[in-house]
C-alpha cells in the first residue's frame, strides 16, 4: 500500500514539474501572437484568423506542434512556430485556454 502511494505521489510531482505556466505564456503571446490574434486572443486582426481564446488547450499544443513542423502547411504560422519550444508551445497554449472567449459561453 505503502509503495502504491509513494509512485501515486512521485507522478504527481512529475506531472507538476512539466506544468504549463500560464505566466509564461501570457509573456510570450505578447511577444509573437499578438500582433494577429490580440492580446488574450480575442480579436484578430484580419477574419480570416482564428480567435485562441477559450480553444481547448490540448487542439491549441497540436495545433502549434503541427505548425512547427509542417503537418499544417501555413508559412507565417511556420515562422512563428517553427522557433517555439515544447515548453513555450505548453505555455502559450495553457494562456489562450485560460482566456474569456468572445465566442462563445464557457462553463466556470
């Protein structure tokens, strides 16, 4: 039983230790997503970009992912991506999920 809880805690921890900082990636988007998509990712600049905020963050990380290495064919969003670490990519997906959406109603 003792061991049980001993590996149930030490994958908690784990699980903390590669945890998206939200802080982190608020920082980032300002950086190099919102000049398109604004700052918290509710208005973007031209319709035929996506609003981020309130997307789920896991579509966001494949999303970006799938940018930076070319599964998503788009050469601006290649640009942006292609530097991004899977760090970074954690961080500013956790931001924009964190986001009011002007889109739609999200559950508290």
């Amino acid at each position: 039983m003792s061991r049980l809880l001993i590996a149930a805690l030490a994958l908690s921890l784990a699980g903390m230790a590669g945890a998206a900082d939200r802080e982190a990636g608020r920082k980032k988007a300002a950086e190099v997503c919102a000049a398109c998509h604004g700052p918290d990712g509710n208005k973007p600049s031209d319709p035929t970009q996506p609003v981020l905020a309130g997307q789920h963050q896991d579509y966001l990380v494949r999303a970006l992912t799938d940018y930076k290495i070319g599964r998503r064919n788009n050469p601006i969003m290649k640009g942006f991506a292609g530097p991004l670490s899977k760090k970074e990519i954690e961080d500013l997906a956790a931001w924009f999920a964190s986001q009011k959406s002007a889109l739609h109603d999200q559950r508290e």
